[in-house]
C-alpha cells in the first residue's frame, strides 16, 4: 500500500483528524484572541461616538471626528518596516 504523499510538499502525509487545525492548541488561542479583538474593535466604533453624544452632549461635527479618529488613528500610526537592505 503507498503512503499518502503531501503534494505540496512531498512529505507524507498526516493522519488527518475530524478537527483539523482547530485540534491545535496555539491555533485555537490565536483564534480566539483575534475574534475577541475584532468583537471589541467593532464595540468601540460604536459606542465611542454614542457616549459623546449622551455623555458629553456633543454635536454632530464632534461626533464625525470622533468617528474618524476611531476609524482612521489605528491606520494613520502604524509605522512601515524600514529595510535593512539584508543586513543583521
């Protein structure tokens, strides 16, 4: 009987489990992390602007940059990776 090969690879090929990678550990933690992240980022947006207006009473325009920099801040500060050029 030939064992099952990983095409991409041609290594043989693991006993596959009704799971799939959700059977991982680290996989399962980093799945988790990253929806409770996504859960809460989506809870800001929301209610960031909300509690000016109840809160704080604020009006439209202050509400619009509020939003924005909820939405745009993240973007706008993240720092591109600068080449080292191969270097150590």
């Amino acid at each position: 009987m030939m064992a099952l090969v990983d095409p991409m690879h041609g290594t043989p090929d693991r006993h596959r489990t009704r799971w799939g990678v959700c059977a991982q550990r680290d996989f399962r933690l980093l799945w988790i992390g990253e929806t409770v992240s996504g859960l809460g980022n989506s809870v800001t947006v929301v209610a960031l602007p909300l509690m000016a207006v109840v809160v704080l009473d604020a009006n439209s325009t202050a509400v619009g940059v509020i939003t924005a920099a909820v939405c745009d801040v993240p973007c706008l500060c993240r720092m591109p990776e600068a080449d080292q050029g191969g270097r150590a």
